[in-house]
C-alpha cells in the first residue's frame, strides 16, 4: 500500500479498498492480474501526490473512471459485436473519460490554491513578499527620529470660503468676476453694459466692498475696465485693440 501524506495508514487503507472494489476486472481475470491491477490503481493515486483525506478520496474517482474508460474501450474492440453495442461502449468509455479528466482539473485547482496557501505563511514566500526575518541580537539600532519640518516664512493663505459663506457682493464677484471688475472700475453700473443690469443695491454694495476676496476676485478677472465682458471676449482676437487698451484702461482708472 503506498503511503499517503497527512492520513493515517487505517484511512488510507480504506481508501484504496473502496478503489480497488470500484475497479472493472481485469483481463484475464486471475488473482495475479487483480494484484497488478490493484498495484496500478494505487500507484496512480500516489502519482497524483494528494496530501490530505479528500484529495485521496478526489484522486481515487479519477483513477477508477479511468480505468473503467479503458475497460469500455477495450470491450468495443471485442469482435462480433452491433452497431449499436459497439457505439454505446464508446460513448460509456468518452463519457468516463471527461469525468476523470474533470475532475483532474479540479483536483489540481484544489492543490494549487492550497500550495499558494501554504508558501504565503512560509518565511521564504514572506521574504520575496517584503518580509525579513534576522537575528534580534544582529538588528541595526533603529535610525534617528526625523525633525518636523520648518515652518515656512511666508504664512499660508486662508483657503476661500464657500459661496454660500460670502455675502452678496462678494457671491456676485465670485460668479461674474468680470462684471465685477467692469462695476467697480465705474464706481457703478456702465452705461454700455450687454448683460442683465444687477438690482441698484448689489452694485453699490460691489463698489462699497473692499475686502480681500474681493480684492483678489477682481484681480483675478484680468479684465479692462472700460470694456464690458461680452465685448473683451469678442475683441481680444483684434490686435490693434489689444494693443492699445492697456493705455486706455489706465486712463480711464486715473
């Protein structure tokens, strides 16, 4: 009887009494062709290197449908035989033959995920992972703490608040930062305006606004204040407007 790993010896002998009993006889049937039969079958369940009680017991049905495919293909090929008969032996002996291969597949599914199981708690699988494993009386101290980093010389800008924080004028500069920018260059509401003319209030709350939000909305627009949005967007692709509003827009803030 050959040994299989991790099952006791009184296990696997049951193991392969219940295989050697599923087998088809041999041929000729004589005790020393049972013997060789049986030293077969057990050494092909060995072959399969199963490691634990249901592996043997998965490896022992992949033998036994083996060996019955190869006694129903041996039977076909026995003389004075039916169509009929003949066919039915080998459709028995295909259909025993994809069971044993099934369920090979899935034995060797189960031994791979069971190996990858076991080389993740092994210290050599750890160490390609990452792991070291040294000697605690051999460890190097361990490195200096590191200092918290300097503060910066320049204090940090406030992030901005969220619209919804900002009062109106501010809410306003923040959608329409070039409008903004057109109304407080004015000191008011342009006369030449091409969009929807705020309420009399909101303007003079822009103009009145000099907080630094705002401040810094309106720089953000970049926008000349002699000329309204729609019409620096449609001119810009002027060079000779381009060229000479910077002065115009100087003139116009003095």
């Amino acid at each position: 009887m050959h040994p299989i790993a991790n099952v006791p010896d009184r296990l696997a002998y049951e193991i392969y009494a219940e295989l050697c009993g599923a087998l088809p006889p041999p041929s000729p049937d004589t005790p020393e062709a049972r013997t060789a039969r049986d030293d077969r079958a057990m050494a092909a369940v060995a072959a399969l290197i199963p490691e634990n009680a249901f592996e043997a017991e998965l490896a022992a049905q992949i033998v036994a449908k083996d060996f019955h495919s190869k006694h129903a293909l041996r039977d076909a090929s026995q003389p004075n035989l039916t169509v009929d008969a003949r066919d039915n032996l080998r459709n028995q002996a295909s259909r025993m033959d994809r069971d044993s291969q099934s369920g090979l597949r899935n034995l060797l599914r189960l031994q791979a995920e069971r190996r990858k199981a076991e080389d993740a708690l092994r210290p050599a699988a750890m160490e390609r992972s990452g792991y070291w494993f040294k000697d605690s009386s051999l460890m190097a101290p361990q490195p200096p703490p590191l200092l918290p980093p300097q503060p910066t010389t320049e204090p940090e800008e406030p992030p901005r608040p969220a619209l919804e924080q900002m009062d109106p004028a501010e809410q306003f500069a923040a959608i329409y930062p070039k409008r903004a920018a057109l109304i407080r260059a004015h000191g008011g509401l342009p006369p030449d305006i091409d969009f929807g003319a705020p309420e009399p209030d909101l303007v003079a709350a822009i103009v009145a606004c000099n907080s630094p939000l705002m401040q810094e909305l309106v720089s953000e627009a970049n926008l000349l204040p002699a000329i309204s949005p729609r019409k620096t967007e449609s001119r810009q692709t002027n060079p000779r407007d381009t060229d000479d509003t910077p002065v115009r827009a100087a003139q116009r803030v003095t």
